[in-house]
C-alpha cells in the first residue's frame, strides 16, 4: 500500500509540474462543455425560406405571411420564377421553396380546390422532413382557417386529436440532456487520454526499466498508475456537475451518490483501457492512434448524439460493449428521471465485470520482463 | 531543392517503413468510415414503443399494426395504466408510450372531441421530437385515410418535391461528415506529433544544425503526410461511393483538388501545433482534446448549425470541416460546379496559408 | 562463501540471431567485476538476463543465490541497477526522485528522510535538492542515479555504462564512489567500453560477439596478451579474423 502511494505521489507532481497541463486538463474540458452543449440542438429552428409568388394575390400574400409568424421559417428572398428559387437552393441560400403559382386564389375560390408545389433541398434528410412537416402543417391550418371563413366553422374538422407529452422535460430543453453527456465524454477523453498516454511515455524515454528492476508488485504498480487519474477524472466529474448545476440548471433529480459511485466503476473501466493500451504499444503515437480509434467509436455510438435505436441491429450489439454509452444513460436516468439502483442494476453489473476484466488485462500483459 | 527531396525522402522512409502503423494509419479510417456510415444516423428503425390501450377497440389495434408494419417502430411491452408509463420509462425500456383513450370509437361516431397522446421520455428531447412526429404522422395518415370518402370543401393540395435525395436517406448526410471529421482529426493528429516527436527525442536539433532552411524542414515534413492523407481520402471517398452509394454528381476533378486542399489545411493545423508545444503528451491533448469534440459538434457535421445561438455560428466558422462538409456536398449530391463553392475554398486556403505562415514564425522564433 | 553471480552457458537469441551466446562466468562477493566489449556484444543483454529484465533463452544463472527463472522478484529486492538510457525522471527535482525510489524500495520514512540528507550532502548537491534533475549536468545526474540505485543497500549492482560521455575528472569521482560501494562489501557489476577503466576492476570479462573471449584480472589478462594496456588486449581480442584460428 505504501508502494502504491509513492507513485501516486509521484504522478501528481509531474502532472502538476507541466504549467500546461493544469489548463488543458481541468479548464479545456469545462470550457468545452459551457460552449458546446448549447451546439447540440437537433431542433429545426430558421429555415430558410425562399417563396416564388406567381399568384400575388391576397391569399397567397396571407400564406406568405403566415410562414412568417410560424417561427420555424425565415423569409430570405422571394422572386417570380422558379429557376432563381432553384439556383437559391444550389447556392445554399434557401432550404426549401414555396412555389404558389398564379391563378391560386382564384382557383380556390372557383374550383374549391388548389395546388402549390414545395420543393425541399432534402441533402439532409431529417431536416428536409421536419420542414416538410412544418410547412405542410402551417399549410393546413391556412387551408382550415379558409375553409372556416367561407364553409362555416367546424366544417369538415377532423375531431379525433393527437396529442403529445414530454415528461420529464416538458420544454424540450436539451441542456438537460446534453450537459451531462457532453461531461461523461470530457472525463472520459482525459481519463483515457491521460492513462493511456502514461505507462508507454516511461517506456519511450526508458523509466520504466528502472521500475521493473524494483521488486514491486505489478498490482502495485498499475493500481499506482491507475489512481491519480481516477482522482482527476472524478474531480472533473463534480467540477462539471457543478457547472452544470450553476450555470444550465440541470436538475439533480435522483441520487448524486448514485452517480458518483458508478463513475467510480464507470472511471476503472475508461482508466483500465488506457492503461492496456499504454502496455500493448511502445510508442506515445500508437497509444494515440489507439485510444483516438476507441474514443472516436466510442463518443459517436454512445446514443449522445444520434440516437441508438436509429442504428442497425448489429451497430446496436457494438454499443452493448460500450461503457460511455453505459454511463450516459445512467446519467441521463439519475438526473433526469430519478431512477434508483435497482433501476441501473443492470448498468452497475456490466460495468464493474467490465472493470475486472480490462483491469485483468492490464496487470496481465504488463510484463516486467521481456 | 535538391535538399527538400532527400529531406522529403527520409520523411518518407519514417513513414512508409513502419508497416505496422501504415496498417493502422490505413485500417483505422476504413473501419471508422464503414462502421459511422450504418451507426451515425437519426432516422427511426424499429424503435421499441409501449402501448396503453384502454379503448381495445378495432380502431386501436389498426393503429398500433399500422404502427409496426411502418417498419419505424416495434411494439414492445402493453401497459395496463397510466402509473405504469412512469415505472416504465425510469427503468429506461423504451421511450415512447401511445395511449389509445376508452371508448376510442364510440366518441368518434358520436363526434365527441376525443384524443390519442403520444407520451415521449424527453429526457433525450432530440429523439423525443423524432419519435414523436414519426408516430404522428403515420397516425395521421390513418386517419386521413378513414376520410377519404368525405372530400371537404376548398382542399389546398400540396406536391412535395424532395430535391437530391428523394427518398431522405440520412447518408447523405452523414456519411460526408464522417468522412470529413476523419480526415481532419488523423491529418493534424500525425503531423503535430511528428515534430514534437523529433523535437522530444533530440533528433530535431541535428536537423537545425544543418543547413536546411526552416521553411524546408517543414514543408519536407508535411509533403510524405500529404500522400499518406491522400491516399486516406481515396480510400473513404471510396467507401462513400461504393458502400453507401455516395454519388459523385459534380466533377471529379473538382473533388480531388478540394480534398488536396483540405488536407493540407488539416496537415498545417497540425504542424502549427506541434511548432507550439514540447512534449508529445501536450501536442496530442491539443490535438485530440481539443480538436475532437468542437469539431464533431460545430462542423454541422450532426447538428445543424443555423439552430445554434449566434455566438457558436460564428464560432463554427473557425472550424474547418464545416466549410468541407458544405464543399463535399455540393459537388457530390448537388453537382455544383466551383462558381458556387468559390468563397468555402477561398476560406480553407486562407486558413491553410494562416497556419503555415505561423508555423513557420514559431519556428524562426525558437531559432533565434 | 557462495558467488554472488553464477552464470553458465547463458544465452540469449532474438530469432535468428544469437546475442549472447552461452556465457558462463562467477562473481565473487565484493568484487568489482568488470564487463567489457566493444557496441553490441551483448553486454547489456547480458546485464537485462541477470537483474531479471529479459528471460533468457537457455542456460543457467543465479544472483545473490537465487534462480533468475524462477525468483527474478525475489532477485529484485537485493540488487540494485542503473541503465545505460538515463533512469531518473527529468521532470522531477533530486528530492524527489529520492523520496520515489526510496518508496518504491520500501525503506522506512525517516530512513529516506535519513538518506536523502546524506547522499545530498555526500554528493555537494545540497543547492539543486530542490532543482529539475533535467537542469543538472550530465556528470551529476550520473552520480546521483548512481547513488539512488544503492540507495536501498543492494547486495549486487548493475552498472550499464555508468561513465558514458561522462568528462575525465566526473569519471574518476564516479570510480570513486563505486570503490567507497565495493569497500561497504557490495557486489559491483559494471561495463563499459573504456579501457582505461577496466584497469579499475578487481577482474574482467571482455565479450566479443554475445561470448566471452577472456576473462581474468586485468595484470594477468596484460600478461596473457603481452600487452602493456587493456587497450591493447582488447584490440588483440577483437581484430578482424583472430577467431577463426
């Protein structure tokens, strides 16, 4: 045990000694999060709307305006022809175009019925359906008001409703969800990072020869290595926690006790797999390239940012190995819905088999001897 | 000159020898490409739904088997109450709920106001959103289709025109960003550790004591990584054609020579980096800490960038790989020719020329 | 009295190649033994096979009594050893790189404390005990690497080189030290490629191409050869073609 806290002691006070590695690690990350959690709002909100009026009649200038005060779109030109709506959508300067073509009103008035025609730049698709929605919507609600205007009202209205909830966040505000999962990346990108870094660095400039010539334990050893970086990581945790706290509100629904004694686990697991890399290369940029590979996989698939019930099947079995995917629900259950321990049993379990078995790894292949 | 190319040559012979990192230099991209290209996306595929029947009417049962057979939702466990939904959604088992009232039908033939609520887990309010209009309009649909035979009076159709990607597939989307995203992190990640490699194991003094130039010591250094980074390009472009059905709508040409461009941007961040830093462990936090989660999240690449605030939209312009996600899906899936990427691939070459003349600075500052 | 190094027909191959070819030698307690060769004999291989840093391919070897196959930990605690590639942390200061090894050793708080103020001193370092050991000179950072392998009280130490681009007047100090070392009863294990310092050891084996060509006190290895240095000795040893005859 004594063993163990010398080089604890000596970890800290070389991380320490690196002016820059005090910023990088514990102001870059919180930085990181202020900003970045409000980028990561799927909402469609400001798009942007070209309309081609050929009509320019009184109906079609109320549709126009109608779009207007929706919220959702913002007018950024209009003409009279459509290939300039086109070349608008080519440049990237509209996202869609409304185009009324002339005889609408008239059309509507005479004939009861009338077309329009909406073209979206569908490149991205989820986008180009959810304006679709947006303006097909804003669409009939203009067509019920005229109807109402000139049928009567209640003509025709469709009188079985749907009707949606949120719980747990009723105003959609996804800081709540964000900010704690924009922090489980951040410690796990130091976490990782900096053990992963850590036993091939005393390999590269040859420290290491100096430590295998001592009779510690290779426990010793690795469990020296392993907990400075847990003490940092979960110190980054409650720093972001706070932050998250003070600054965006989130609310702390469920036990923090809960969530700091996962990280605990969730930490040896992150840490474990910096440390097996560290020992399987022999060079700081293999660790790199190693552990940039695993975070990489590991951030994109973890359900943060696009979700995992959106990939195929077998995507879906990848994330099951996953612990960042693991600790963001975890957290998102906790603070947000106030799930308890048997409710995360499951998560509790994988995690610390997972923890066993890479630290295993760890102390195994790190070889005093060659 | 002469000097540049042997320069460049043992440049190369770092590189090109050490099979093992090749492999992984390579590999790496590949398997990110493929893997990102399935997994990335936010379109709904049989998303687990709970059901809360109370009406059990025909009605009810149409919906939820018009529901599964969209192929967008599976229907996953039957509810019994109201208190149920709570218990269910904190055990975190799925995250949508559709609640039929009683006596769906009844209320209907009698014209009484009746409602279905959709009740999402919004904890991930994103995919709440998602789920949420999926279902709605599926139900919609149903109930349009119920209609049918009652036209109403002074109808407005929309035609709905769905340009460059008709049938709204998410690859489109995604897969120019992964390729993007990619590209740039591993292009700055091996260039700035390789000079603060040399500089850390003492080999960079030897190379200053000679009579090479400093501009040649690092345009020597970027010349092997922009071949290496090429050929990185080429291979994920591949995959984006042949795998995921990319089309390459624009010139080809046109491409080639934007991803030269952009390469070299990334490169140059890269060495810009490591001109600034000592140790390796610094480069690469920088590189890999700091470059990582910015990128992926202000590029545009999954999140769209005109719905953040103000501030991180002009953040985001600081970022290269927004401006190489907007140039690759111009001239991939819009065919747009340069006239209407000009000012995107004026901004990257500005950026390049930025950090090749800093680094070059930093690099005669140390000198003296 | 039991040697404090056996070795016989140790080897060591790395595939194809054979770097130490099936050495057998004894060390005797307190002996300063000298291991000398030219680069790339093998030495430091040889050196790696003994403190328990590589396992040997073939043969039989045993420090401070023990087997290295089987008790290479065991080996670990009565051994001390100094690498070739420099083996203190730069980024640490003296004091600190004692108080880490002195712990990693086990020694008792007040012993290191203890130590720390007398190796210091012994070393005239007292001014730089709080400075970056990457500040110190060469020659300093040599003698105090040196000190801190010994600090545990080793019965054996390995030295790999320990004066390598180490000026004249440092060399002759470092001796000094390894002498006071041999002197506490200590097993001195040392190579090095100069020549003159060879004449320092109680006795000497020189390696030619992973073997061991000679092996004697460095008077009888002179007279062996009828040379009046081991400069001449070793240059006798490894001229091109001698050992074909």
């Amino acid at each position: 045990m004594r063993t163990v806290l010398f080089i604890v002691r000596k970890e800290f006070v070389q991380i320490f000694r690196h002016k820059v590695m005090l910023p990088l690690i514990f102001l870059m990350p919180i930085i990181q999060l202020v900003i970045l959690a409000h980028a990561a709002d799927y909402e469609v909100r400001n798009i942007n709307l070209h309309i081609v009026d050929h009509d320019l009649s009184q109906y079609s200038r109320r549709l126009a305006g109608k779009f207007q005060a929706s919220g959702n779109f913002i007018l950024t030109g209009s003409s009279f022809s459509s290939q300039a709506a086109f070349d608008e959508i080519q440049k990237g300067d509209a996202d869609l175009f409304l185009d009324i073509p002339a005889g609408f009103q008239r059309s509507l008035l005479r004939e009861s019925r009338a077309g329009l025609q909406l073209s979206v730049d569908a490149v991205n698709g989820v986008k180009a359906g959810l304006a679709n929605a947006y303006a097909t919507a804003i669409i009939q609600d203009f067509n019920e008001e005229v109807r109402s205007e000139l049928a009567g009202p209640g003509a025709g209205k469709p009188s079985l409703a749907i009707a949606s909830s949120n719980w747990f966040n009723p105003e959609l505000n996804y800081f709540t969800f964000m900010v704690p999962g924009i922090l489980v990346l951040l410690v796990t990108l130091v976490g990782m990072f900096l053990s992963g870094m850590n036993i091939v660095k005393e390999k590269e400039i040859g420290t290491i020869e100096q430590i295998n010539v001592t009779p510690i334990r290779k426990y010793q050893f690795i469990i020296g290595k392993l907990l400075p970086f847990w003490i940092i990581a979960n110190a980054e945790l409650a720093i972001g926690l706070t932050v998250g706290w003070l600054i965006f509100d989130i609310p702390f629904v469920g036990s923090l006790w809960l969530v700091f004694g996962f990280a605990a686990i969730y930490l040896l697991v992150v840490l474990g797999m910096g440390l097996f890399i560290s020992t399987v290369t022999e060079t700081q940029q293999q660790a790199m390239f190693i552990a940039w590979f695993f975070l990489i996989i590991f951030i994109l698939m973890s359900g943060l940012f696009t979700p995992i019930e959106s990939m195929p099947p077998w995507a879906q079995q990848i994330t099951k190995f996953n612990p960042v995917a693991y600790f963001v629900e975890v957290m998102r259950m906790v603070l947000l819905k106030g799930s308890g321990l048997m409710d995360i049993k499951r998560h509790i379990l994988v995690m610390g088999g997972y923890a066993l078995a890479v630290n295993g790894l760890a102390v195994w292949n790190y070889r005093k001897r060659s | 000159m002469k000097q540049l190319l042997i320069f460049i040559r043992k440049e190369a012979y770092h590189i090109f020898r050490d099979k093992r990192t090749l492999l992984i230099l390579l590999g790496m991209p590949m398997v990110q490409v493929l893997l990102f290209g399935f997994a990335i996306t936010n379109e709904i595929n049989n998303a687990r739904i709970a059901i809360l029947d109370l009406s059990k009417g025909e009605m009810s049962r149409d919906i939820i088997q018009r529901m599964a057979a969209s192929g967008y939702f599976e229907i996953g466990e039957n509810l019994h109450s109201l208190s149920d939904i709570e218990r269910h959604f904190r055990q975190g088992k799925t995250k949508l709920v559709a609640v039929f009232p009683p006596q769906l039908e009844e209320k209907l033939l009698r014209n009484t106001p009746v409602q279905i609520q959709l009740v999402a887990d919004a904890t991930d309010p994103n995919t709440a959103t998602t789920l949420i209009n999926y279902a709605s309009a599926i139900i919609g649909r149903y109930m349009q289709e119920q209609n049918q035979g009652k036209a109403l009076p002074l109808a407005i159709t929309t035609e709905v025109k769905m340009l460059y990607n008709p049938r709204l597939k998410s690859v489109y989307m995604f897969v120019p960003g992964v390729i993007t995203i990619i590209l740039m992190l591993m292009s700055a990640m091996m260039t700035s550790i390789a000079i603060t490699r040399e500089k850390e194991l003492g080999t960079m003094e030897v190379l200053l004591v000679s009579p090479l130039r400093p501009s040649t010591i690092v345009i020597g250094k970027v010349i092997p990584y922009i071949l290496l980074a090429l050929t990185m390009a080429a291979i994920v472009l591949m995959l984006g054609a042949f795998v995921f059905g990319m089309p390459i709508r624009g010139s080809l040409l046109l491409l080639i020579a934007e991803c030269v461009l952009f390469v070299i941007t990334s490169l140059s961040l890269g060495i810009l980096i490591s001109t600034r830093t000592e140790t390796q462990q610094v480069a690469m936090l920088i590189s890999l800490m700091a470059l990582m989660l910015p990128t992926i999240l202000l590029s545009g690449f999954i999140f769209p960038i005109e719905s953040m605030p103000k501030v991180l939209q002009l953040l985001s312009n600081i970022i290269p790989a927004k401006w190489f996600i907007i140039i690759i899906k111009n001239v991939m899936l819009r065919g747009t020719g340069f006239d209407f990427i000009w000012k995107e691939t004026l901004i990257l070459l500005g950026m390049a020329l930025f950090f090749i003349a800093a680094s070059i600075r930093n690099f005669k500052i140390r000198l003296a | 009295m039991l040697p404090a190094i056996t070795a016989d027909k140790l080897t060591k191959r790395f595939g194809d190649f054979t770097a130490v070819n099936q050495i057998t030698f004894e060390v005797r307690k307190g002996e300063i033994f000298g291991f000398l060769g030219a680069n790339g004999a093998g030495k430091t291989t040889a050196i790696r096979m003994l403190n328990g840093l590589s396992r040997p391919t073939a043969g039989q070897a045993s420090v401070a009594g023990f087997d290295v196959y089987r008790h290479a930990e065991k080996i670990k605690r009565r051994i001390g050893y100094m690498s070739q590639k420099f083996s203190l942390y730069e980024d640490l200061t003296v004091r600190e790189n004692i108080q880490f090894y002195g712990g990693i050793y086990g020694l008792p708080l007040d012993e290191i404390r203890r130590q720390m103020k007398q190796l210091v001193a012994g070393l005239g370092m007292e001014p730089y005990a709080r400075s970056l050991v990457k500040s110190l000179p060469l020659g300093w950072r040599q003698k105090l690497a040196f000190s801190i392998a010994i600090m545990h009280r080793p019965e054996i130490v390995f030295l790999d080189e320990p004066t390598g681009g180490v000026d004249p007047i440092t060399r002759r100090q470092f001796w000094e030290m390894i002498y006071k070392a041999a002197d506490e009863g200590m097993t001195v294990f040392v190579t090095t490629h100069y020549m003159d310092e060879a004449e320092y050891c109680g006795r000497v084996s020189i390696m030619v191409d992973g073997r061991i060509a000679a092996l004697d006190t460095p008077h009888a290895l002179k007279a062996q050869f009828h040379a009046a240095s081991m400069n001449e000795v070793f240059l006798n040893l490894t001229r091109p073609g001698r050992h074909q005859s």
